[in-house]
C-alpha cells in the first residue's frame, strides 16, 4: 500500500487527529502503544477508516488497525513501508513427547509478606506459618446489617492465609487506565505482577517475548470479584465483563505482553496450577509454545465459599491441617500467586538459561464416581500416579521426597 504522504507526515497527521478528535493529549501519546490503549474503539476506527481513505486517495479497512495496532505500525503501513509480521509463525517443531521441561524462572507472591522465591525458601526453612484471622475489613462488606446476615459471619470460619495489599496496584506501569484497573479482578492485577518478577528472575527481558509463541496456563478458580462488582447493578460498566471474567486471568497476561501462543485459565479446583503445568508442558513438547508461563492465582474475597466449606465440615476450626493424623479437623484456605517460566530442557540448555528444576512428567485425571461427588476415589488416584511414573521413566522406588495435598478433611 503506498500514498503521496511521507510516513512521518502520517504520524503527525494521526497524532493530530487523536488529539482533535480521541481527547489525547500530545505529551501522553505513545506512538508504540495501540490504538485501543490511547482511547481508539471500534466505531472510531470505522470513522476513522473513512477519514484516512479520503485523506489518502487509498482503500483502507477498519481490519487495518487490528493488523497495525500503533500508530508508527500503521503510518508505515499505509505510506508503503514493509512492516514486521504481528504473528510468529509456529515452527511445529515442539520436542518428543517425553522431552524433559526446564524450570527456568519463578516468582511468587505469598501471606507472610513473601515476595520472591528466596524469601519463600527462608520461610519454609524456619517452618513458620502464614495462618492468621480474615483481616478485619475483608469480608466486612458482606454484612447487610441484618440480625441473620450478622450471626452467620460471625459463625465463618476466620481462619486463613491471606496476602496484604491486595487493593494495591500500580495501574499506570501497566498501561491500564484507572477506572478500567478499579473493574479488574485484583487475581487479574497480582498475576500480571508476578509474571513481570517471573520474568525477571529467568533473566528474560519481558519485551523481548512479543509476537512469540510464548504460552500462559494459569490455574484460577475464585470468581468473589465478579460477584462483588454485580451487588450493585447500577454499577456494572464496560468493563465488568472483562474485569471479573475467569478466563481474563491469562488472556489479561497475553494482551499486556502481546503473548501469541495458547493463552488458557484452568479451573479445576484444588489441582488447577497443577493441571495448569501439565498443560503448559504438553504445549511445549507438541510446538504449540516455544515459552510457557504456568501460574496459580488465589484471592479470598467473600466469605462465601468459606462458609459453604464450614457447612460441609471441611475447614479446620483449629487453624491447622494436620494432615495424615487423627486429630485431623480439615484444610485451611489461603491466597496467593505463583508463575514458573518453562522452556524444553534442550533449549534451555543450548540457550544457556539457569535450570532450577527439571520437569520429567506428569499425568491427569479424574475420580469419576466415588463414594460422593468431593470424596477421593483410590483406584483413580493411584491410577494417576502410574501413569505420571511412566510419562517421566522414573520407578517409584527410585523417589525420594513425596509432597502430598493433604487436605485432613474427614470422610
């Protein structure tokens, strides 16, 4: 596509326009920035699809702006200059199906005011607790000032692991805008920090990944902030629906850092970061991500959930799991967030990146029918476990160290 206008003739002639006609100020235009960030919908494309054909003697489609997002993308786009693709092509090459995964990068974000993986370490090694009391303003939006709605907070169990600051955010390094970062689940919010301090640590500068094949499974199951936002239906904007979606947690990762390959949250309960790593693992060995992100993500924001853990008995009125014992009285619900940067072991190995751990297989599946519809089913579980022997060629004699989700919920 070629015009009569210089490409920077056509920038400053679309810097102008969003100016005149967006609201923009000049100073805050970011030229690499999309479209959609300085304000530019869908109905202003349209209008200004026909302003740039007029302008330019040119056809020119609203698809335009989707394939050209920024405005330097689009300015030299339009005046005949060759633009990079906005899309990795797959190679399709992936790995073997048994290929080993390298754990190249982690970040966390845990109660105890744990920020990193070595202070997470330092925290295990001192075999501290992060177990306290709701704090006291968390769930206080849920009482309606009735007798009844009263009794039965009072009734919830108040014990927990619960993060500080999960209200803070710094909306404008990340390029959101304020009104839409207040409509965001803060599950949305935390995981795009703690991807940007995953990164980090695997020493992987963050826009060095866009237009890749750069993979996010994030495992979610909470859904509080939608149900919150929805109280009040006066309220409900534009942005409630993206801002309270579960399938958001990833997609909200892929957008920011303009992610190209598989982009899934997964829900599935207790197992959902784990079934998220099976997943971001099979994606690597079959092509599908050249990098994955697997992560977990976990705010406690009504009450609801707890009590209905209260009333099937499956929390512990003591603030503790005591797990495999028989003063067990159930499992204790927590917070938190965690992402691992993965990479197949061989190019891990030939890219020289630091390998913390190594992936050597893993296997998923389901109890069917047991003895209730939360109740464990053996044969299924020690099914499971073969299967994930085998798919890392390791025999079970030869483990040594075994971690459990020992819940200590009675039958």
């Amino acid at each position: 596509m070629t015009s009569d206008f210089t490409e920077a003739a056509l920038r400053h002639w679309l810097v102008d326009y969003l100016v005149t006609n967006i609201g923009c100020s000049p100073d805050q235009i970011d030229l690499g920035a999309s479209m959609h960030d300085l304000g530019v919908g869908s109905r202003d494309a349209v209008v200004l699809t026909g302003e740039l054909s007029e302008l330019l003697g040119l056809t020119v489609s609203p698809v335009d702006f989707w394939q050209y997002p920024t405005v330097n993308a689009l300015a030299k786009f339009l005046t005949g200059g060759e633009v990079e693709p906005v899309t990795e092509v797959p190679t399709g090459g992936g790995g073997s199906a048994n290929e080993p995964i390298a754990v190249i990068g982690m970040g966390c974000r845990f109660p105890g005011d744990i920020h990193g993986p070595d202070e997470f370490w330092d925290f295990l090694i001192e075999g501290r607790s992060a177990v306290g009391e709701v704090p006291p303003d968390r769930w206080a939006w849920s009482d309606d000032g009735s007798p009844e709605g009263a009794a039965a907070l009072a009734g919830t169990t108040r014990w927990g692991s619960f993060l500080s600051d999960v209200d803070a955010f710094d909306a404008e390094y990340f390029e959101i805008m304020p009104r839409e970062a207040s409509r965001m689940d803060p599950q949305q919010r935390l995981l795009l920090e703690v991807t940007h301090e995953a990164l980090e640590h695997a020493g992987i500068p963050a826009d060095s990944l866009a237009e890749t094949q750069t993979g996010i499974f994030a495992g979610a199951c909470a859904g509080d902030y939608a149900h919150l936002a929805s109280t009040d239906l006066s309220q409900v904007d534009a942005w409630y629906g993206t801002g309270g979606a579960l399938s958001i947690i990833a997609n909200r990762v892929s957008y920011y850092f303009d992610l190209r390959g598989p982009s899934i949250t997964v829900d599935t309960a207790c197992s959902s970061s784990l079934v998220a790593m099976h997943l971001a693992c099979q994606s690597l060995r079959a092509g599908d991500s050249n990098l994955a992100l697997a992560a977990g993500v976990n705010l406690l924001l009504s009450p609801a959930a707890t009590r209905s853990f209260d009333q099937a008995e499956a929390l512990s009125r003591s603030g503790q799991c005591h797990s495999f014992d028989a003063s067990a009285d159930g499992f204790v619900r927590g917070e938190g967030c965690g992402v691992v940067v993965l990479k197949r072991l061989g190019d891990a190995l030939a890219d020289g990146d630091r390998v913390l751990a190594v992936i050597r297989g893993s296997a998923v599946n389901q109890d069917g029918r047991s003895n209730g519809l939360m109740a464990p089913n053996p044969a299924a579980q020690m099914a499971v476990l073969k299967s994930a022997y085998a798919a890392a060629g390791v025999e079970p004699r030869e483990v040594d160290y075994v971690e459990a989700h020992g819940t200590g919920t009675l039958l």
